[in-house]
C-alpha cells in the first residue's frame, strides 16, 4: 500500500507542477491580450483556481476509493496484486474525470496509467527473462503519440475540451522527456545495456500488450489526418517518430560508446545520437510551428521553454567537450536571435488575426 500511495502522491506533485506552470503562462497572457485569453477559454477553465478546490475534492474522493480497493483486497487475503490496484485507482480517476468534468482527475489517472504501463510490462519481462528491454520506453513514446492524437480530436468537442488538453500536454512531456534522455551520453550508455539485455519478443505479454498501444495509436493518427484533426506536418512528423522508436526494437546489439564514463563514442554512437538530437529539435521547433498553425498561445510558449532548455543541456552535455566556449556562445546567441525574431514576428501576426477574427464577429 505505501508504494502504491507513494507514486500516486508523486503523480499528484506533477500534475500540481503542470498546472502551476500553465496557470502562470495563461496569467501573463491575460494581461497582454485579452483575445488570446478568450481563445484558451478551456485551460482557463480547467485551471481557474474557483474550479480547483472541487477538482482536488474529486481526486482525493478517488484515491479514497482506491484505497477501499486496497482494504478489500487485503481482507480477502491479496489476490491481486499492487498493479493491480493502481490500474483500478485509473478507472476511478477516469470514471471521476469524464462524469464530473475534472480536469485534475483525467491527468493524474493519465500519468498513473503510464506508470502501470511500465511497473507492468517490467513485471512480465524480469519474471520471465531476468531482463529489463525496450518494451515500456518505447510503449511509452507510443503511448505519448496516441495521447497527442487523442488529445485533439477530443478538443473538437466542446464539452471534452479541457480533457483533450490534459491529453496533449502529458503527451508532449513524455515525449520530449523519452527524447531529452536518448539524446545524452549517459542516455545512449543505457540504450546500449538494454539492447544487450534482451529482446522485445521474448515474452509473449509484452510482444501483444506493444502491437495493440502500437496498433490504436496509428489508427487514432490515421483518422486525425484523414479528418484534419491534426495537420499534415504534425502527421508526417508524429508517424516518424513513431517508426524510429520502433526501429529499436529490432535494432541489434552493438557498441555505442567505448569505456567507462564518460567514455568515447564510436560511430554507432555519434549516428544515434545525431539522430536523436535532431528529432529532438525538429520537435521542439515543430510544437512552436504547430502552435502558430492552430493558434494555440500555450503550444508556442511550451515549445519556446522546451528549446531555452536544449539549448542549456546540449551545451553542457555535448559542445562543452567537442567546442570552445566562446564559439558555442557565439552560434548559440545567432541561433536564439534568429528564432526569437522569428517567433515575435509569428507572435504579433497571431495576436492581429484572432483580434481582427473576434472584431468581425
């Protein structure tokens, strides 16, 4: 029970985190421009602090239930196991989110579920194999590509709206996280110990429990394109990252980096980890192109706080070594002026055409 109580009070921290953060943005955005505020009206919904004390009564009425879960289960001698009862505490949550419109509720049972997801298939692979593989990481990036899709078709109905941003915003963390770890050192260090380990394929769980995440997210991505849910850009990019996450499960073994840590790269080494650094930027770059497309203000300002952050951890992770400081400092700041002048220039464009949209309403 405590590890179980444990990783729902860690989930509940993000979520407060997440939601601290947008509410700042959303703020700021208010006071400089009203029209754009009413454009998010669903965020400010979801995160207006006279909403909030009834959302947090909702998740603490669910996790109240899950722990009566919990009570029963253990009075009946624990035939289920600690999984088990975190994936019921999910269906709680979802049920709590979808019938009393919480906000709250829908995203920590989304950032619970993706914690089953990986206790779980790491439970069928150890039990088996005595190996941890690729299965949960790339699940996990699949399941971040199917919470994208999801996320905007339910921001096409008005009543699910709030939800389908609690969708997008998760998906796009995890995302960029499972990236961010990929494209380090240490990151393709581990990549390189878990090929090693074991195949995908070895437990007959986890080779069903990937094609079916696999499989619901390319149909959800396919029906948002063929509906013009998401745009064609979004598509092509979301469908090759897909496709790269799960070239690693057939990837086989081989040397990335020579060494003890720090250690030296080989050339398997140097490509994966331009491969992976380029996604990442192209991502990040394609949040705050997407952002532009759909008029989404949050999208931009996610998008611009997650590039500052590359840029800080690339310098220290790889140019530190590989390039003189001042010559770094030198790219870097051409690089951030040409994208920062770029993005006040698509920042004023928006806030023109949805004024003059609401003017001629």
């Amino acid at each position: 029970m405590l590890l179980i109580l444990n990783a729902l009070v860690v989930i509940t921290v993000i979520v407060f985190i997440i939601v601290a953060l947008f509410r700042a943005f959303l703020c700021q955005k208010h006071h400089r421009n009203s029209g754009l505020s009413e454009h998010n009206w669903y965020l400010q919904l979801s995160l207006s602090r006279k909403d909030a004390m009834s959302q947090w009564f909702l998740v603490l009425g669910s996790l109240a239930l899950a722990n009566m879960a919990y009570a029963v289960n253990n009075n009946l001698g624990g035939p289920l196991s600690w999984r088990t009862i975190l994936l019921i505490a999910v269906l709680i949550l979802a049920a709590m989110a979808y019938f009393g419109r919480s906000f709250y509720c829908a995203a920590i049972g989304i950032v619970g579920f993706l914690v089953w997801w990986v206790a779980q298939t790491t439970f069928w692979q150890i039990e088996i194999t005595s190996h941890v593989v690729l299965t949960a990481l790339v699940g996990l990036m699949w399941l971040a590509i199917l919470l994208y899709a999801l996320g905007f078709w339910q921001m096409q109905k008005t009543a699910w709206k709030r939800f389908g941003a609690a969708y997008v915003v998760i998906g796009l963390l995890l995302a960029n996280f499972l990236l961010f770890a990929f494209s380090t050192q240490s990151g393709l260090q581990s990549l390189e110990e878990i090929i090693a380990s074991g195949r995908v394929f070895d437990v007959w769980q986890n080779t069903i429990a990937l094609f079916l995440v696999g499989g619901w997210a390319m149909l959800t991505l396919l029906y948002c394109w063929s509906k013009k849910i998401v745009l064609i850009e979004e598509a092509s990019f979301v469908l090759g990252l897909f496709l790269l996450f799960g070239l690693l499960i057939v990837l086989p073994e081989q040397s990335l980096i020579i060494g003890k840590w720090p250690g030296q790269l080989t050339g398997a080494g140097l490509f994966w980890a331009a491969v992976f650094n380029f996604t990442l930027l192209f991502e990040i770059l394609g949040v705050i192109f997407a952002g532009y497309r759909r008029r989404e203000v949050w999208m931009i300002n996610f998008g611009a706080v997650l590039l500052i952050i590359f840029v800080a951890e690339k310098y220290f992770d790889w140019f530190f070594k590989f390039m003189d400081k001042s010559v770094f400092f030198i790219i870097a700041g051409i690089m951030l002026f040409v994208i920062g002048w770029a993005m006040e220039r698509g920042w004023r464009y928006l806030a023109q055409s949805i004024t003059s949209n609401q003017q001629n309403q």
